[in-house]
C-alpha cells in the first residue's frame, strides 16, 4: 500500500514541484495552452502538494477571495497512473480543511465536466451552464462551509 502524504508548499522551489504536475497533466495531457495553465496567480494562492511514497502525485491551489469569505480551488491535477489512489479525494479534503481554518463561508471551483461526479460527492452542487474553457467543457460548481463542516 502507498504511503500518501499532504503537505502546503511554502517555497517557490516546492510550487514548481506543483507547477510540474499540473504541466504534465493539463497542457501535455489535455492540451491546455501554456498561457492558460501559467496564469500570473500562483502568487495570490496557497498549494497543495500530494507525494506518493515521496514522489509528488498531485497538487492543487485554493486562492481566498471576497476578503477570505470565498475560497476558489483551482488546478486540481493527479499523474495519470497514480489516480486511483485516491489522492484527488485527499487533496480535496485538505484544501477544504483549509478553507474551514480559514473561516471561509464558500468554496467555489470550476470543474471538468468529466468531474462532476467527483466533485458532487464531495459536497459540491452546480451552477449556471457549462461553459468552454481552453477548449475543455466546464461548469462552476460551489458548495456552503460552516466551521465544523467535514469533508
């Protein structure tokens, strides 16, 4: 069994660990254009890095907004051959810990619409319609936050 571990990157030498992942899944994967993926907020975010035996696996970002009322996760990438693992669903619950810690009243996210389902269960609804973004279907999804809401 792999040993999973969660951990928030506080250097910009571990964010490139992030950044690399999220390369190889959304632009050399999914096509993402460079300039979409590498978007100038990186900066504005705190990230989230999953290693799998300590080999980074996956990696997220959550940017508080609306003067830290909102959180909004965002980039949520797991390598191709690690993502039955489970570890999306880790780096899921630990950003939205985050937000708890955070005291913020919603988390929101744009999702794959091939993702619904992951989403959904983890308490996520939708909103609005879907919408293209960098050629790949998605849809805003958000779900309510209360100080002791689990994951």
């Amino acid at each position: 069994m792999p040993v999973i571990a969660i951990h928030e990157l506080r250097t910009a030498a571990e964010i490139e660990r992030a950044i690399a992942i999220r390369l190889a899944v959304f632009v050399a994967e999914q096509g993402v254009s460079m300039a979409q993926e590498i978007d100038g907020l990186d900066d504005q975010a705190r990230h989230l890095l999953a290693s799998v035996d300590g080999e980074p696996a996956g990696t997220l970002r959550v940017r508080l907004l609306e003067d830290g009322r909102v959180a909004k996760i965002e980039r949520v990438a797991v390598v191709a051959q690690l993502r039955q693992h489970r570890i999306g669903h880790g780096l899921m619950a630990a950003a939205l810990d985050l937000a708890r810690a955070e005291g913020v009243r919603e988390v929101r996210l744009h999702a794959q619409t091939t993702a619904l389902g992951f989403y959904a269960r983890l308490g996520f609804v939708s909103v609005g319609d879907v919408f293209v973004e960098d050629g790949i279907d998605h849809i805003a999804m958000v779900r309510p936050m209360a100080p002791t809401d689990g994951a």
